[in-house]
C-alpha cells in the first residue's frame, strides 16, 4: 500500500496506520520479529526518518517492542491474571480454556532460613522443599517460580510432585490441605541472568515478582512462591464487590 504525499497528515503517521492495520489483518503475528528498517523503506516507498518515527511511536503505545540485539518484534497480547484468586496455576489453565504446560527446573531439599522460616511458621534449620519451575502459556514461559514447603507438613512431597500433576492436586488428595488463604506483596523489578534465562527474556526486562504465602483454613501456611512474570506479557485483574445497604 502507497502512502499519500499529497494529505495533511505526516508520512510517518500514515505508515504507522497501515502497519497497525498490517497486525490486525494478520501480516504481523504476535511474537513475530519486524523486517529491518531496510525492508520496510523498500516495502512502503519511504524514507528510512519516516520508518523510524512510525516504528518508535507503535513500541512507545505498547503494539512492538524492541529487544535488544535481536531487533523489534509485534507485542504478544497479555494474559490476563485474576490478582487475589485462591486457585493454582493448572486451574487458571484449564478455566482459560489451555491445557497446563510446566517445566520442573529443580527440587532440592534444603534448611530453612529464618526468613523462610518465619514466613512458613517453622523452626530456622527445618527442611524445606524448593521448587523451581517455568510455568507455561501457549508454549510461551509466562512465569518462573520458585516455591517452598515444609516438609514436617508435606513429608516426601518431592516423590509425588510431577509436571503432569497439579500440585495444589497433590495437595488437596495426599495431604488433605486446602489452599483457603493468601498473602501477596508485588514489586516490578528488573530480570536478573536466572529469571532471564527461564523467561526468554534480556536482563534488565521489567518484571512483576510476587511474593506469596498461601494458608490453609486455620491459617497454617502451606508454601510460599516468588513468581516472576514479564510485565509486557500479564495484566493483573483484581475483581470486588461494594456492599449494598439494606
């Protein structure tokens, strides 16, 4: 498609329409990398100053985004993420209508800190079993996380956990603890080398990390995770009611 000389509106704004339209109709899919600059001055008929522009505006309003080294690329749409929901990873999968796709990084039984061990309402030094896993959504890492649990509360749960099996699952059947409670403190910072390495992502990536402890119905803490989602992939959505008067 041509663009006018002859109207008002500047050549970098009618490149950045048709470009947006070249997304919506399916030109660009999301995920995908952008041609060059060069391919894109040969493709439109335009000046290289006009290309920048209307590329530099569509990764300012969010639609591309630039990695660097590797070149620009149409944003993916983000996922969105029920912020103070109960559920586990493999029940949001399967509410979304996807079928739940982890990775199992490591299991290592470990002594509790006092950090961990205050948060997990144990005794410094108890063992602890850590998990570290990547977390999936259309073949897409959309989390890593990095979990704990007691094991005087969940003893041998390193034997039963699988990344075919839902771990609240293993929870709920083996256990008998009902996730009930949560706590959550959330903070954008920025990807360090393992957060990028699991997330396919550059270090320096913004990320939400939240910082998690869930309890049972007594208030017995039953883990706690640290998960780490790029920011340009998840938008939280937090769902509330405003009491009515009689």
């Amino acid at each position: 498609m041509k663009l006018n000389n002859q109207t008002s509106v500047p050549l970098y704004s009618q490149l950045k329409q048709i470009i947006l339209e070249d997304i919506d109709r399916g030109v660009y899919s999301p995920g995908e990398k952008m041609p060059t600059e060069s391919e894109l001055c040969d493709k439109y008929g335009v000046s290289r100053i006009t290309v920048r522009k209307a590329v530099l505006d569509l990764v300012d309003d969010g639609i591309l985004i630039r990695q660097q080294g590797k070149g620009t690329f149409v944003q993916r749409q983000k996922i969105k993420r029920e912020l103070i929901s109960i559920t586990g990873y493999s029940e949001f999968m399967v509410e979304s209508g996807k079928k739940p796709d982890t990775k199992i990084i490591s299991l290592n039984i470990l002594h509790a800190s006092e950090e961990i061990a205050d948060s997990l309402a144990i005794e410094p030094g108890d063992e602890i079993l850590e998990m570290k896993r990547i977390l999936f959504y259309d073949e897409m890492p959309f989390v890593f996380e990095v979990s704990t649990y007691p094991l005087k509360l969940v003893p041998n749960l390193d034997q039963y956990i699988h990344e075919s099996i839902s771990t609240y699952e293993i929870l709920k059947n083996r256990y008998h603890l009902y996730p009930a409670h949560k706590t959550e403190l959330i903070n954008v910072i920025s990807a360090h080398a393992e957060e990028a390495k699991y997330l396919n992502c550059e270090v320096g990536t913004p990320l939400c990390k939240i910082d998690k402890i869930a309890y049972d119905a007594d208030r017995q803490p039953i883990h706690t995770s640290a998960l780490y989602y790029p920011a340009d992939r998840v938008t939280f959505t937090i769902n509330s009611s405003i009491p009515q008067n009689p």
